[in-house]
C-alpha cells in the first residue's frame, strides 16, 4: 500500500509530508480496531531477535533514529509498528525554532535526504513532561540531547548537563549529539579536549544519581582514521558505553541528483551513506577490540543493509530514511531478515 500512495507523498514538501502523515498515525491509531490490524501487518515478534544491550533488554535490535520523533509525541505510534527502540530528539534545553524552511529535500535517484533542520524542538521542560505520560510497554527510549544555537561552545557543557539531569528519569540512555552538520560550530565539540569535558561532566553527573545511564556519543562518518583512533580513546577514558555510527554526512559524492539538490547545505542520509557508514562501524569495532557498543544507523534501506552493519560489529540498529523511502513494512523485513543469520 505504501508504495502506491508514495508518489503522492514525494509531490509534496517533505517536512509537510511528515507532519501531515505522523499526525494521521496518531489519529487513526485511536480508532478501534487499527492498532490491532498494524500489529498484524507490520509486527514481527521472535524470541531470537531479543538483545540483551548495556544492560537492557531490547524486543528486538531495530530502532527509530533521532529526528523522527523530535518532541516525543509519538512514541507509542511508532511502537505500534513493531519498533525494538525509539530515541528522541535531539532536545535542547531552550524551545528553538530550527533554521528557515524550506530545509529537508528528497533526493529520489540517490534514495537519499539532506536536512539543515537545526535542532528544532519544544524544549527539554515540554519533552520530559511529556515522556512522563507515556505507555512503555517494555519499548526502550532514548534521548538524543544537545546544545541550543545561541549557547557558545565554551559553555556547551551546561546545555548537555541540563538535558540530562531533566531527562534521567524518563529515558533508558542517553546519546550526546555533537555531529550535526546545521548547528554553527557544533562539529568543532568533536575535537578531542572539548569532547572529554563534555562527556566527563556528564558521567560525573551520571554516578551521582545512585543508578546510572548507558551514555552514547553520536558521531559523523566525516571523521578521518586518526580522529576515530581519538573517538575510540575517549569512549575509553570516560569510560561512555558507546557510539551511534552515524550522523549525516557533508559530502555529496557519486550523486545522481541534479545539482540544485546536491548543492542543498545540511547532512544526506540514505543510501549514499550506507557503504562508509558500515566502512566506520567496522573501524571502530575493529580497533577497539569490540570493547563498547555501537549502533548502527546510515542507509539501512533493507534487511540486507541491516545485516551488514551487524556483521560489521553493530550491536543494534537504527533506520530514518529507509523508513521514508520504503515505508513501514521494511521493518518486518529487516527483523525477518536478522532472524535467518
């Protein structure tokens, strides 16, 4: 079904799209019956498939990744469709518009997406009351946190620690964003010192509270050899859980599209990044010996695409823009997929 009414879909203004069709899942998830018949449909329930991951136990191994459910109000939709996991976010701790529209752009010859949203959320007040009031149901959460635009990189840290302490107690673990290509200077936290003060301060923060969080770093598949020799390096000596491999990417090559499209400034995902997003989870799984988690996100567009980046040393995994390209039913297939390994 989804692919006769995607045509329709790709006519219009993806950000519009999006809102218009995560809202309609939310309104006709309160009719009786449907959530019984997307169970039927796109569930796919397997004891083989449970994952015992930094100490929590995951249905199964496929997540939503963040940007899809920036606000955290549709998590139990999206649980519905027979999602392992859902991070949310990436939060900030002040409400922030994001950059000017239009700013998300479909690539269709490249099955790709490039985004400039900017962080774009309610702010860290309005997500966690509203996480508060959600129906689990054994679905793990994550949230994704990071820095409003107009907080300075030098005072970075208290925006991730305010995030943190106001998410603890209605998330499962956390994932420090410093990857996104749309917010001024982010990247730059990336660099060595400035990233171990970031994650230091929170797993300070973390110890104090008596139970603590898994805490992820998110990174980019940009990064050089050397700079993820210094990634491996600091998971070590902060002693973080792990890495989410990866953000989007700034390069644009071997792209089909017209150049209006690749010319587009922001993060592609999709299919283009699927090959040196694999090519950074092996790096990392490789030299560090297999010695933290990594999840695995960046063009998983089939179970195929999945499989790979848990042979390449992925724990778990996360889809975004296979979802918008392949619709639901790609979720059933990749767990049917992962069974038969």
């Amino acid at each position: 079904m989804y692919e006769l009414i995607k045509p329709l879909f790709f006519k219009f203004d993806p950000e519009i799209i999006h809102h218009l069709v995560t809202g309609g899942l939310r309104r006709v998830n309160q009719v009786w019956g449907v959530k019984s018949l997307l169970k039927n449909l796109y569930q796919f329930e397997d004891k083989r498939l449970e994952r015992e991951v930094m100490g929590l136990k995951f249905k199964n191994p496929l997540g939503l990744a963040a940007g899809f459910d920036k606000n955290a109000t549709l998590i139990e939709d999206f649980a519905e469709l027979g999602f392992g996991f859902i991070e949310i976010g990436t939060v900030t701790p002040l409400p922030q518009p994001g950059n000017e529209k239009p700013r998300m752009f479909r690539l269709p010859e490249d099955q790709g997406l490039i985004n400039r949203m900017g962080f774009n959320n309610q702010g860290v007040d309005v997500v966690a009351a509203r996480l508060k009031q959600v129906n689990r149901k054994g679905l793990i959460i994550g949230g994704n946190i990071g820095k409003n635009k107009i907080t300075p990189n030098e005072d970075a840290v208290s925006d991730y620690i305010k995030c943190f302490d106001r998410l603890f107690d209605v998330v499962d673990y956390f994932v420090v964003n410093v990857s996104s290509p749309n917010t001024p200077g982010l990247r730059e936290l990336q660099e060595k010192e400035p990233l171990k003060h970031i994650l230091n301060a929170l797993q300070q923060r973390n110890m104090k509270n008596g139970i603590s969080r898994p805490i992820l770093l998110k990174i980019a598949p940009d990064l050089t050899n050397s700079q993820l020799d210094d990634i491996i390096e600091i998971v070590s000596e902060t002693k973080i859980t792990g890495v989410i491999a990866t953000n989007t990417t700034l390069s644009r090559e071997n792209l089909s599209s017209n150049l209006t499209l690749k010319n587009q400034s922001g993060g592609l995902s999709g299919k283009p990044l699927s090959e040196r997003s694999t090519e950074v989870i092996r790096y990392l799984s490789e030299k560090s010996n297999k010695s933290f988690v990594i999840i695995g996100v960046g063009g998983i567009h089939s179970a195929e695409d999945a499989i790979e980046k848990i042979n390449a040393g992925a724990s778990l995994i996360q889809i975004y823009t296979g979802f918008i390209y392949e619709g639901p039913a790609l979720i059933k297939r990749i767990l049917k997929g992962i069974c038969n390994i």
